[in-house]
C-alpha cells in the first residue's frame, strides 16, 4: 500500500470516527426534554451553576442570551467575567436542533463546523429554571432567568443530574453581582 493510499484510508477513518461521536449529542440514560418549546427558551438566561470547564474557567457573572436566527437554527451569546484579567469575554455560536424541534437535543458550535451537544434535561412549566447537560457528563448547567433559583428547584435539579450519574459535587455555584 503505498503512502497516499494510506493517508487516504487513516482520513476515512478518522471521519468516521468523528461522525460517529458528533452524532451522539446526549449521554447514555440521560433524555432531552419533550415536548420543547423552542420560542419560549429564547432570551437571557443566568448561569446558576456550572460542571468548570475551560472555556468558562474563571468567569462569574455569566450569562447566555439566545435567539433565532433567520434559518431557524438559534443565536448563542455567552458572555461572563474574567476577573483575573478584570474584562468582559463573549463567544457568540449557532446552535441547531439535531433531531426534530420537539426534543431539547441541540447541538452547539462556537468553533466553525465542530459541534458539541446541548441538551435540556429539565425545564420548568413557564420556562424559568432550566438544567441542561452536553454531550458527556462532564458538561452541567443549572440556569435561571434570575441571579437566583429556590431551594426547591435546586435540589430538584441536583437529585436529578445524580439519578441519572453527574457528579453534582463538583459544581462550581456562579456569583453574580
């Protein structure tokens, strides 16, 4: 076999390998919300609480503001403070239902073409407490339309995550002035 032959074959199966796991947006036992109301999702949320992860490291105050773009699929605005270096950061995304806009199973780019799973989990009735989890349980979120969320929803939403195998002690409890 000669070289390109080879080169050939490792990109067929690296592409597969990516396609494989970009398709898998939720992780085992854990199920995206249904039905989802997408319209009433839109708007500021407030990150409550957070599984740390490179991207947020450091940050308080965040946010994340969605809306819909013109193709249907949903503008994403994270943005939180860096206190360290005493600046605002901002990633701006496009997220896109991966199945059918009944199911909370989305999947979120900030990077070009490489996607990464968004699913809400649990959602409260008027869309105001909403827990949501990537594609691995590495990836939590607790969000709120307020600073704040009841000790009822919260424990709500942590015996939740626990049922279904997040490690809920290590969420980092995000400040917002």
């Amino acid at each position: 076999m000669n070289r390109n032959k080879i080169l050939l074959f490792l990109i067929l199966v690296l592409s597969i390998c990516w396609t494989a796991i970009s398709c898998s947006t939720v992780p085992d036992g854990v199920t995206a919300v249904r039905p989802f109301d997408a319209e009433k999702y839109l708007g500021t949320w407030y990150e409550v609480a957070r599984i740390d992860f490179k991207y947020e490291r450091g940050l308080n105050n965040t946010t994340a503001e969605y809306s819909m773009n013109s193709d249907r699929s949903i503008r994403v605005v994270n943005r939180g403070y860096d206190y360290t270096n005493k600046k605002w950061k901002q990633a701006v995304g496009r997220a896109k239902f991966t199945k059918d806009r009944d199911a909370a199973m989305l999947e979120v780019s900030f990077f070009g073409p490489f996607y990464s799973g968004y699913n809400v989990i649990a959602i409260d009735a008027e869309y105001t407490y909403a827990l949501v989890a990537g594609q691995s349980r590495d990836y939590l979120w607790i969000l709120s339309r307020s600073k704040t969320i009841p000790d009822k929803i919260r424990r709500e939403y942590l015996e939740k995550a626990e049922r279904m195998g997040f490690d809920t002690s290590v969420l980092l409890w995000i400040e917002h002035d």
